[in-house]
C-alpha cells in the first residue's frame, strides 16, 4: 500500500446519511406536482449535481414548471431537514474512522454540493456529533461545488484540494461513494477507496483502488 499523506473525503452519501434526504425530498417535490418515483428510482440521480436534476425531473416527467422552480422547492425541502443540528444522520463508522486518521493525516472536504448547503450538511451531520464547533478545527481545506467550474465526474475539484494541501496527488487518499466521485479522483491521479451505499451500490465503481463494504473496514487498513 502506497503511503499516503492527506485523506480526502466526499460528504453526500460518505459522511452524512444526505441522500436519503436528497430521495425523499426530490420525490415530495414531484409529488406536489401529481408526479411518482420509487425510491429505488432516485438512485440514476445520485452524483449528479441538483441543478442537472432538477433539470431532468422538468423535462422527464413534463412538468409545466422551469428547472429553477423545482430546484427551488426541492431545495427548500431538503433545507428544512438539515436546518437542525443532529437533523441528518451520519453514514456507519465515519467518526471511528476520523478520530483514527486526526492527527495522522492532513484530511480534506471535496464536495459537488454548493455552499452553502453543503457547510450546513457538515456542520448539522458531523460537527453536531464531534467535539468541535467548525469543520476547518479538523480538515485542512474545505471544497465545495461552488470551488470550481467542472463538478465531478472532471477532475477539477480533487486537483484544487490537492493545491490547496500541498500535497502532491499521488500522496492523496480518497474516499467515494459515487461513480462519478471516483472517476474525478482517478483522474486526479489519486488513489480512491469506494464505499457504495444504498443509493450508488448498483454503480461501475471498478477504477476505484479497493470497493469497501463500510467506512469500517478503513481503520484496520490505515
């Protein structure tokens, strides 16, 4: 195993339990329009930012609405589920897992997501159950969709991060859930460990280095 010098996480889906929220509350905003989707039928959406599926909702179910206004009521929905602290759960075994590497590596936030609903995500999921008051106490750059131009699958996002550390990318360690998130980082040039959940199990995570069952398994490997 390589060494590694920076650890750098994915939050939707990685670190808080997000898309089940992001599911449920894109399928009660195509309900508010007489519109139905499984739940299992939200999983094409996962890894792609909201804008694109706001986009695809307007046009795949023909609703008489712009992009903007799903977007909007979409987002006012999930919002209200993450204004509270402790409001969204947290994936299985990401605190173990951050209080094994603190201190070890320089750990870093990659996110698609905008800010600031993806500060708000972190600061409501992990922050409410960590002893700290602002994610920047424990990770060393902070990235967002709003960072760069090109959102995952490109590069872009995971080449700034690695910038921003110092740290060349071959000395980087990602963690995904997404297919997307995975070909960013592998294009990067970093090694990606993949934890598929719910939502991404059924996705091509093959380029990953290693397919890992849960954020578990990663402290008896690091």
């Amino acid at each position: 195993m390589p060494e590694f010098s920076a650890i750098i996480f994915d939050v939707d889906g990685l670190i808080v339990d997000s898309e089940e929220l992001y599911s449920r509350t894109y399928i009660e905003t195509l309900a508010d329009y007489g519109k139905t989707l499984a739940r299992e039928n939200y999983t094409a959406c996962v890894g792609i930012p909201v804008e694109e599926n706001a986009a695809h909702a307007v046009e795949h179910f023909n609703l008489d609405i712009s992009l903007e206004t799903y977007c909007e009521v979409w987002m006012a929905k999930f919002e209200a589920a993450i204004s509270l602290p402790g409001g969204i759960d947290l994936m299985p075994g990401i605190i173990d897992l951050l209080e094994h590497l603190e201190g070890v590596y320089e750990l870093a936030l990659a996110s698609s997501t905008k800010q600031p609903r993806m500060r708000t995500t972190v600061v409501n999921g992990l922050m409410h159950h960590l002893d700290y008051h602002s994610p920047e106490h424990l990770f060393s750059v902070i990235l967002s969709g709003s960072d760069v131009v090109h959102t995952k699958p490109a590069p872009d996002i995971y080449l700034l991060a690695s910038e921003k550390l110092g740290i060349e990318p071959a000395k980087c360690l990602v963690f995904e859930d997404s297919q997307p998130g995975v070909i960013s980082a592998k294009s990067a040039g970093m090694t990606v460990w993949a934890v598929p959940n719910f939502f991404t199990s059924h996705q091509d995570h093959s380029q990953a280095d290693r397919i890992l069952d849960s954020l578990s398994e990663a402290v008896e490997l690091l």
